[in-house]
C-alpha cells in the first residue's frame, strides 16, 4: 500500500498525476484560497481537486469524504463509490469533544481520547486517518492510539513551550482559510495574553492585496488578540487592521521582539513558507 500526497497549482496537473500514481481510492483534505495566482477562483480551486474524483469514477476506485467538509458534500456525486465520515449517519463516526488546548475525541466504540495536537480544524486531519484506517480493516483501538501518539513537527501545529510561552508554530505555510482558522482557534483558548505573528500569504496573484485586507478586517474586529504583520503583502492587513504593529522586512521584526519580549503568553506563528516565521522562535 501507498499514500500518496498529490499536490497542485494549475488545472489539469491532478488528472496528470492521477494518470501516473493510478490511485484506487482517494480523499480532498480541503478546499481553500490556496494558489489563487495559478487557480484564479475557489471554484476553479475545487473543480481541479475533483480531477481525482472524476479519475476514480473512471476506474470504479473509492472515495473517502468528509460530511463535515461544504466543497466534500458539493463534489462527492462525481463519484459513486464512497466511504463517508465521520457524523453519526456515516460509514464512521467520530466527534470532538470539549478541550481547553489539546484535542479530545471520541470514536465509535472507543473510550475518549486525548491527542497532541491543538485547533479545531485539526479534527478534520484526525477523522480522515482513522476513517481510512477503519475502511482498511485496522483495528479501531490501533488506529486510534496511533492518532493519538503523533507528535507535530515540521513548524505544522508544533506546540513549543519556551520561557512561559506557548508558541504554535504553524508557520509551514498559509492562505486566507488556513489563517482564519488559526486565528479563530487562537481566539478560542482562554489564555489572558494572546499574540498572532503573521507573514505574507504568497501565490494569491491579484488577490493578494484584497485577501490581506479581508483577514485584516476580522483582526481589527478581534482585539482580544495582538497582532504583529511582517511582508510586503501583509500591509494591506495592516492599513485594515491600524492596532496590529507592522514591519515590512523580518530583521525589524526581529528586532523588535528581540527588544520586547511576549511575556506569558499563547503565541500564534503562522505564513508562507518563503517567509519561515519559525525564524522568530529564538526571540520569543
């Protein structure tokens, strides 16, 4: 067996690489503003994501889809077969419960389970492992227990406690839905100081500007969070937001927090990967 990530920025590079890895089943995680430069729309996002769904409707293979997720529900009739998660009516239920920071769940015929990992939007990653591990006949407790071991990494949801903070290091990359998400998450936690470090979203194309305002005006809306901005693209999040502290280059910023340190605080990191904001780790 192979898992098999299959990554994309332009139309028609899913079917191409369908037709190399021949995939019998196959799940879209999600749908987002992600790579609007080579997509132009969402919906343009979405219909290139549904390339392995019309592949596997050819080839009479599975897909697995999430009931939880609006672009799932949309396209999942492209394909007849299907394994559905994780709500009470599907093929696998699973839900999440309650939690303060880590994340609790609850699994069809498994006791509660507290993993590793932080923010809502991760159940939907969690879900989709032990779904597919359900369809191929793991055993729910096995499943369930390796979900629960992982340990983030690779500045993806890395929980990093240092000097009295508490530092999400979700600085792999970023787009408008994917930083909304943490934000919200970030929100959520009843932690008295809370602080987003944002960087560029890159490959949004002519969104760029429109798309960094949008998320700027949620910030201003939420002052429960201070918020730091750094790149070029992040100052139209900055002109709609005029609390958040703004620096154009990331040696200022760096500078900045060198000067005056988060004290006892939850610290959000969060951009592209062309601006590895886990470069401020060292300051924090």
């Amino acid at each position: 067996m192979a898992g098999i990530e299959m990554c994309a920025n332009h139309p028609v590079e899913i079917a191409e690489l369908c037709r190399i890895a021949d995939p019998d089943s196959g799940l879209i995680t999600n749908i987002g503003k992600a790579h609007l430069e080579g997509f132009g729309s969402v919906e343009n996002t979405a219909l290139a994501n549904a390339e392995l769904f019309d592949y596997l409707e050819q080839k009479g293979g599975l897909a697995f889809i999430n009931t939880l997720d609006e672009w799932n529900r949309k396209l999942e009739n492209k394909v007849s077969r299907r394994f559905r998660f994780p709500q009470q009516s599907d093929d696998f239920e699973g839900r999440l419960l309650p939690s303060e920071f880590l994340l609790k769940i609850e699994v069809r015929g498994q006791s509660a389970a507290q993993t590793k990992l932080t923010g809502a939007y991760n159940f939907h990653n969690l879900a989709t492992a032990l779904a597919v591990a359900a369809c191929y006949g793991i055993p729910g407790a096995q499943a369930l227990a390796a979900v629960c071991d992982y340990a983030p990494a690779n500045n993806r949801s890395l929980l990093i406690e240092k000097e009295g903070n508490i530092i999400i290091s979700d600085a792999y990359n970023a787009n408008p839905s994917s930083v909304l998400a943490a934000l919200e998450n970030l929100l959520s936690l009843s932690a008295a100081s809370k602080w987003a470090l944002l960087g560029d979203m890159l490959e949004l194309g002519r969104e760029s500007d429109s798309e960094h305002a949008l998320l700027g005006k949620w910030a201003s809306g939420h002052p429960q969070i201070h918020y730091i901005a750094v790149g070029p693209a992040m100052k139209a999040f900055a002109d709609a937001c005029p609390s958040a502290l703004y620096f154009e280059e990331k040696a200022g910023f760096e500078a900045h927090l060198d000067k005056n340190r988060i004290k006892n605080a939850v610290i959000l990191l969060k951009g592209s990967r062309g601006m590895k904001m886990e470069s401020a780790i060292p300051f924090l």
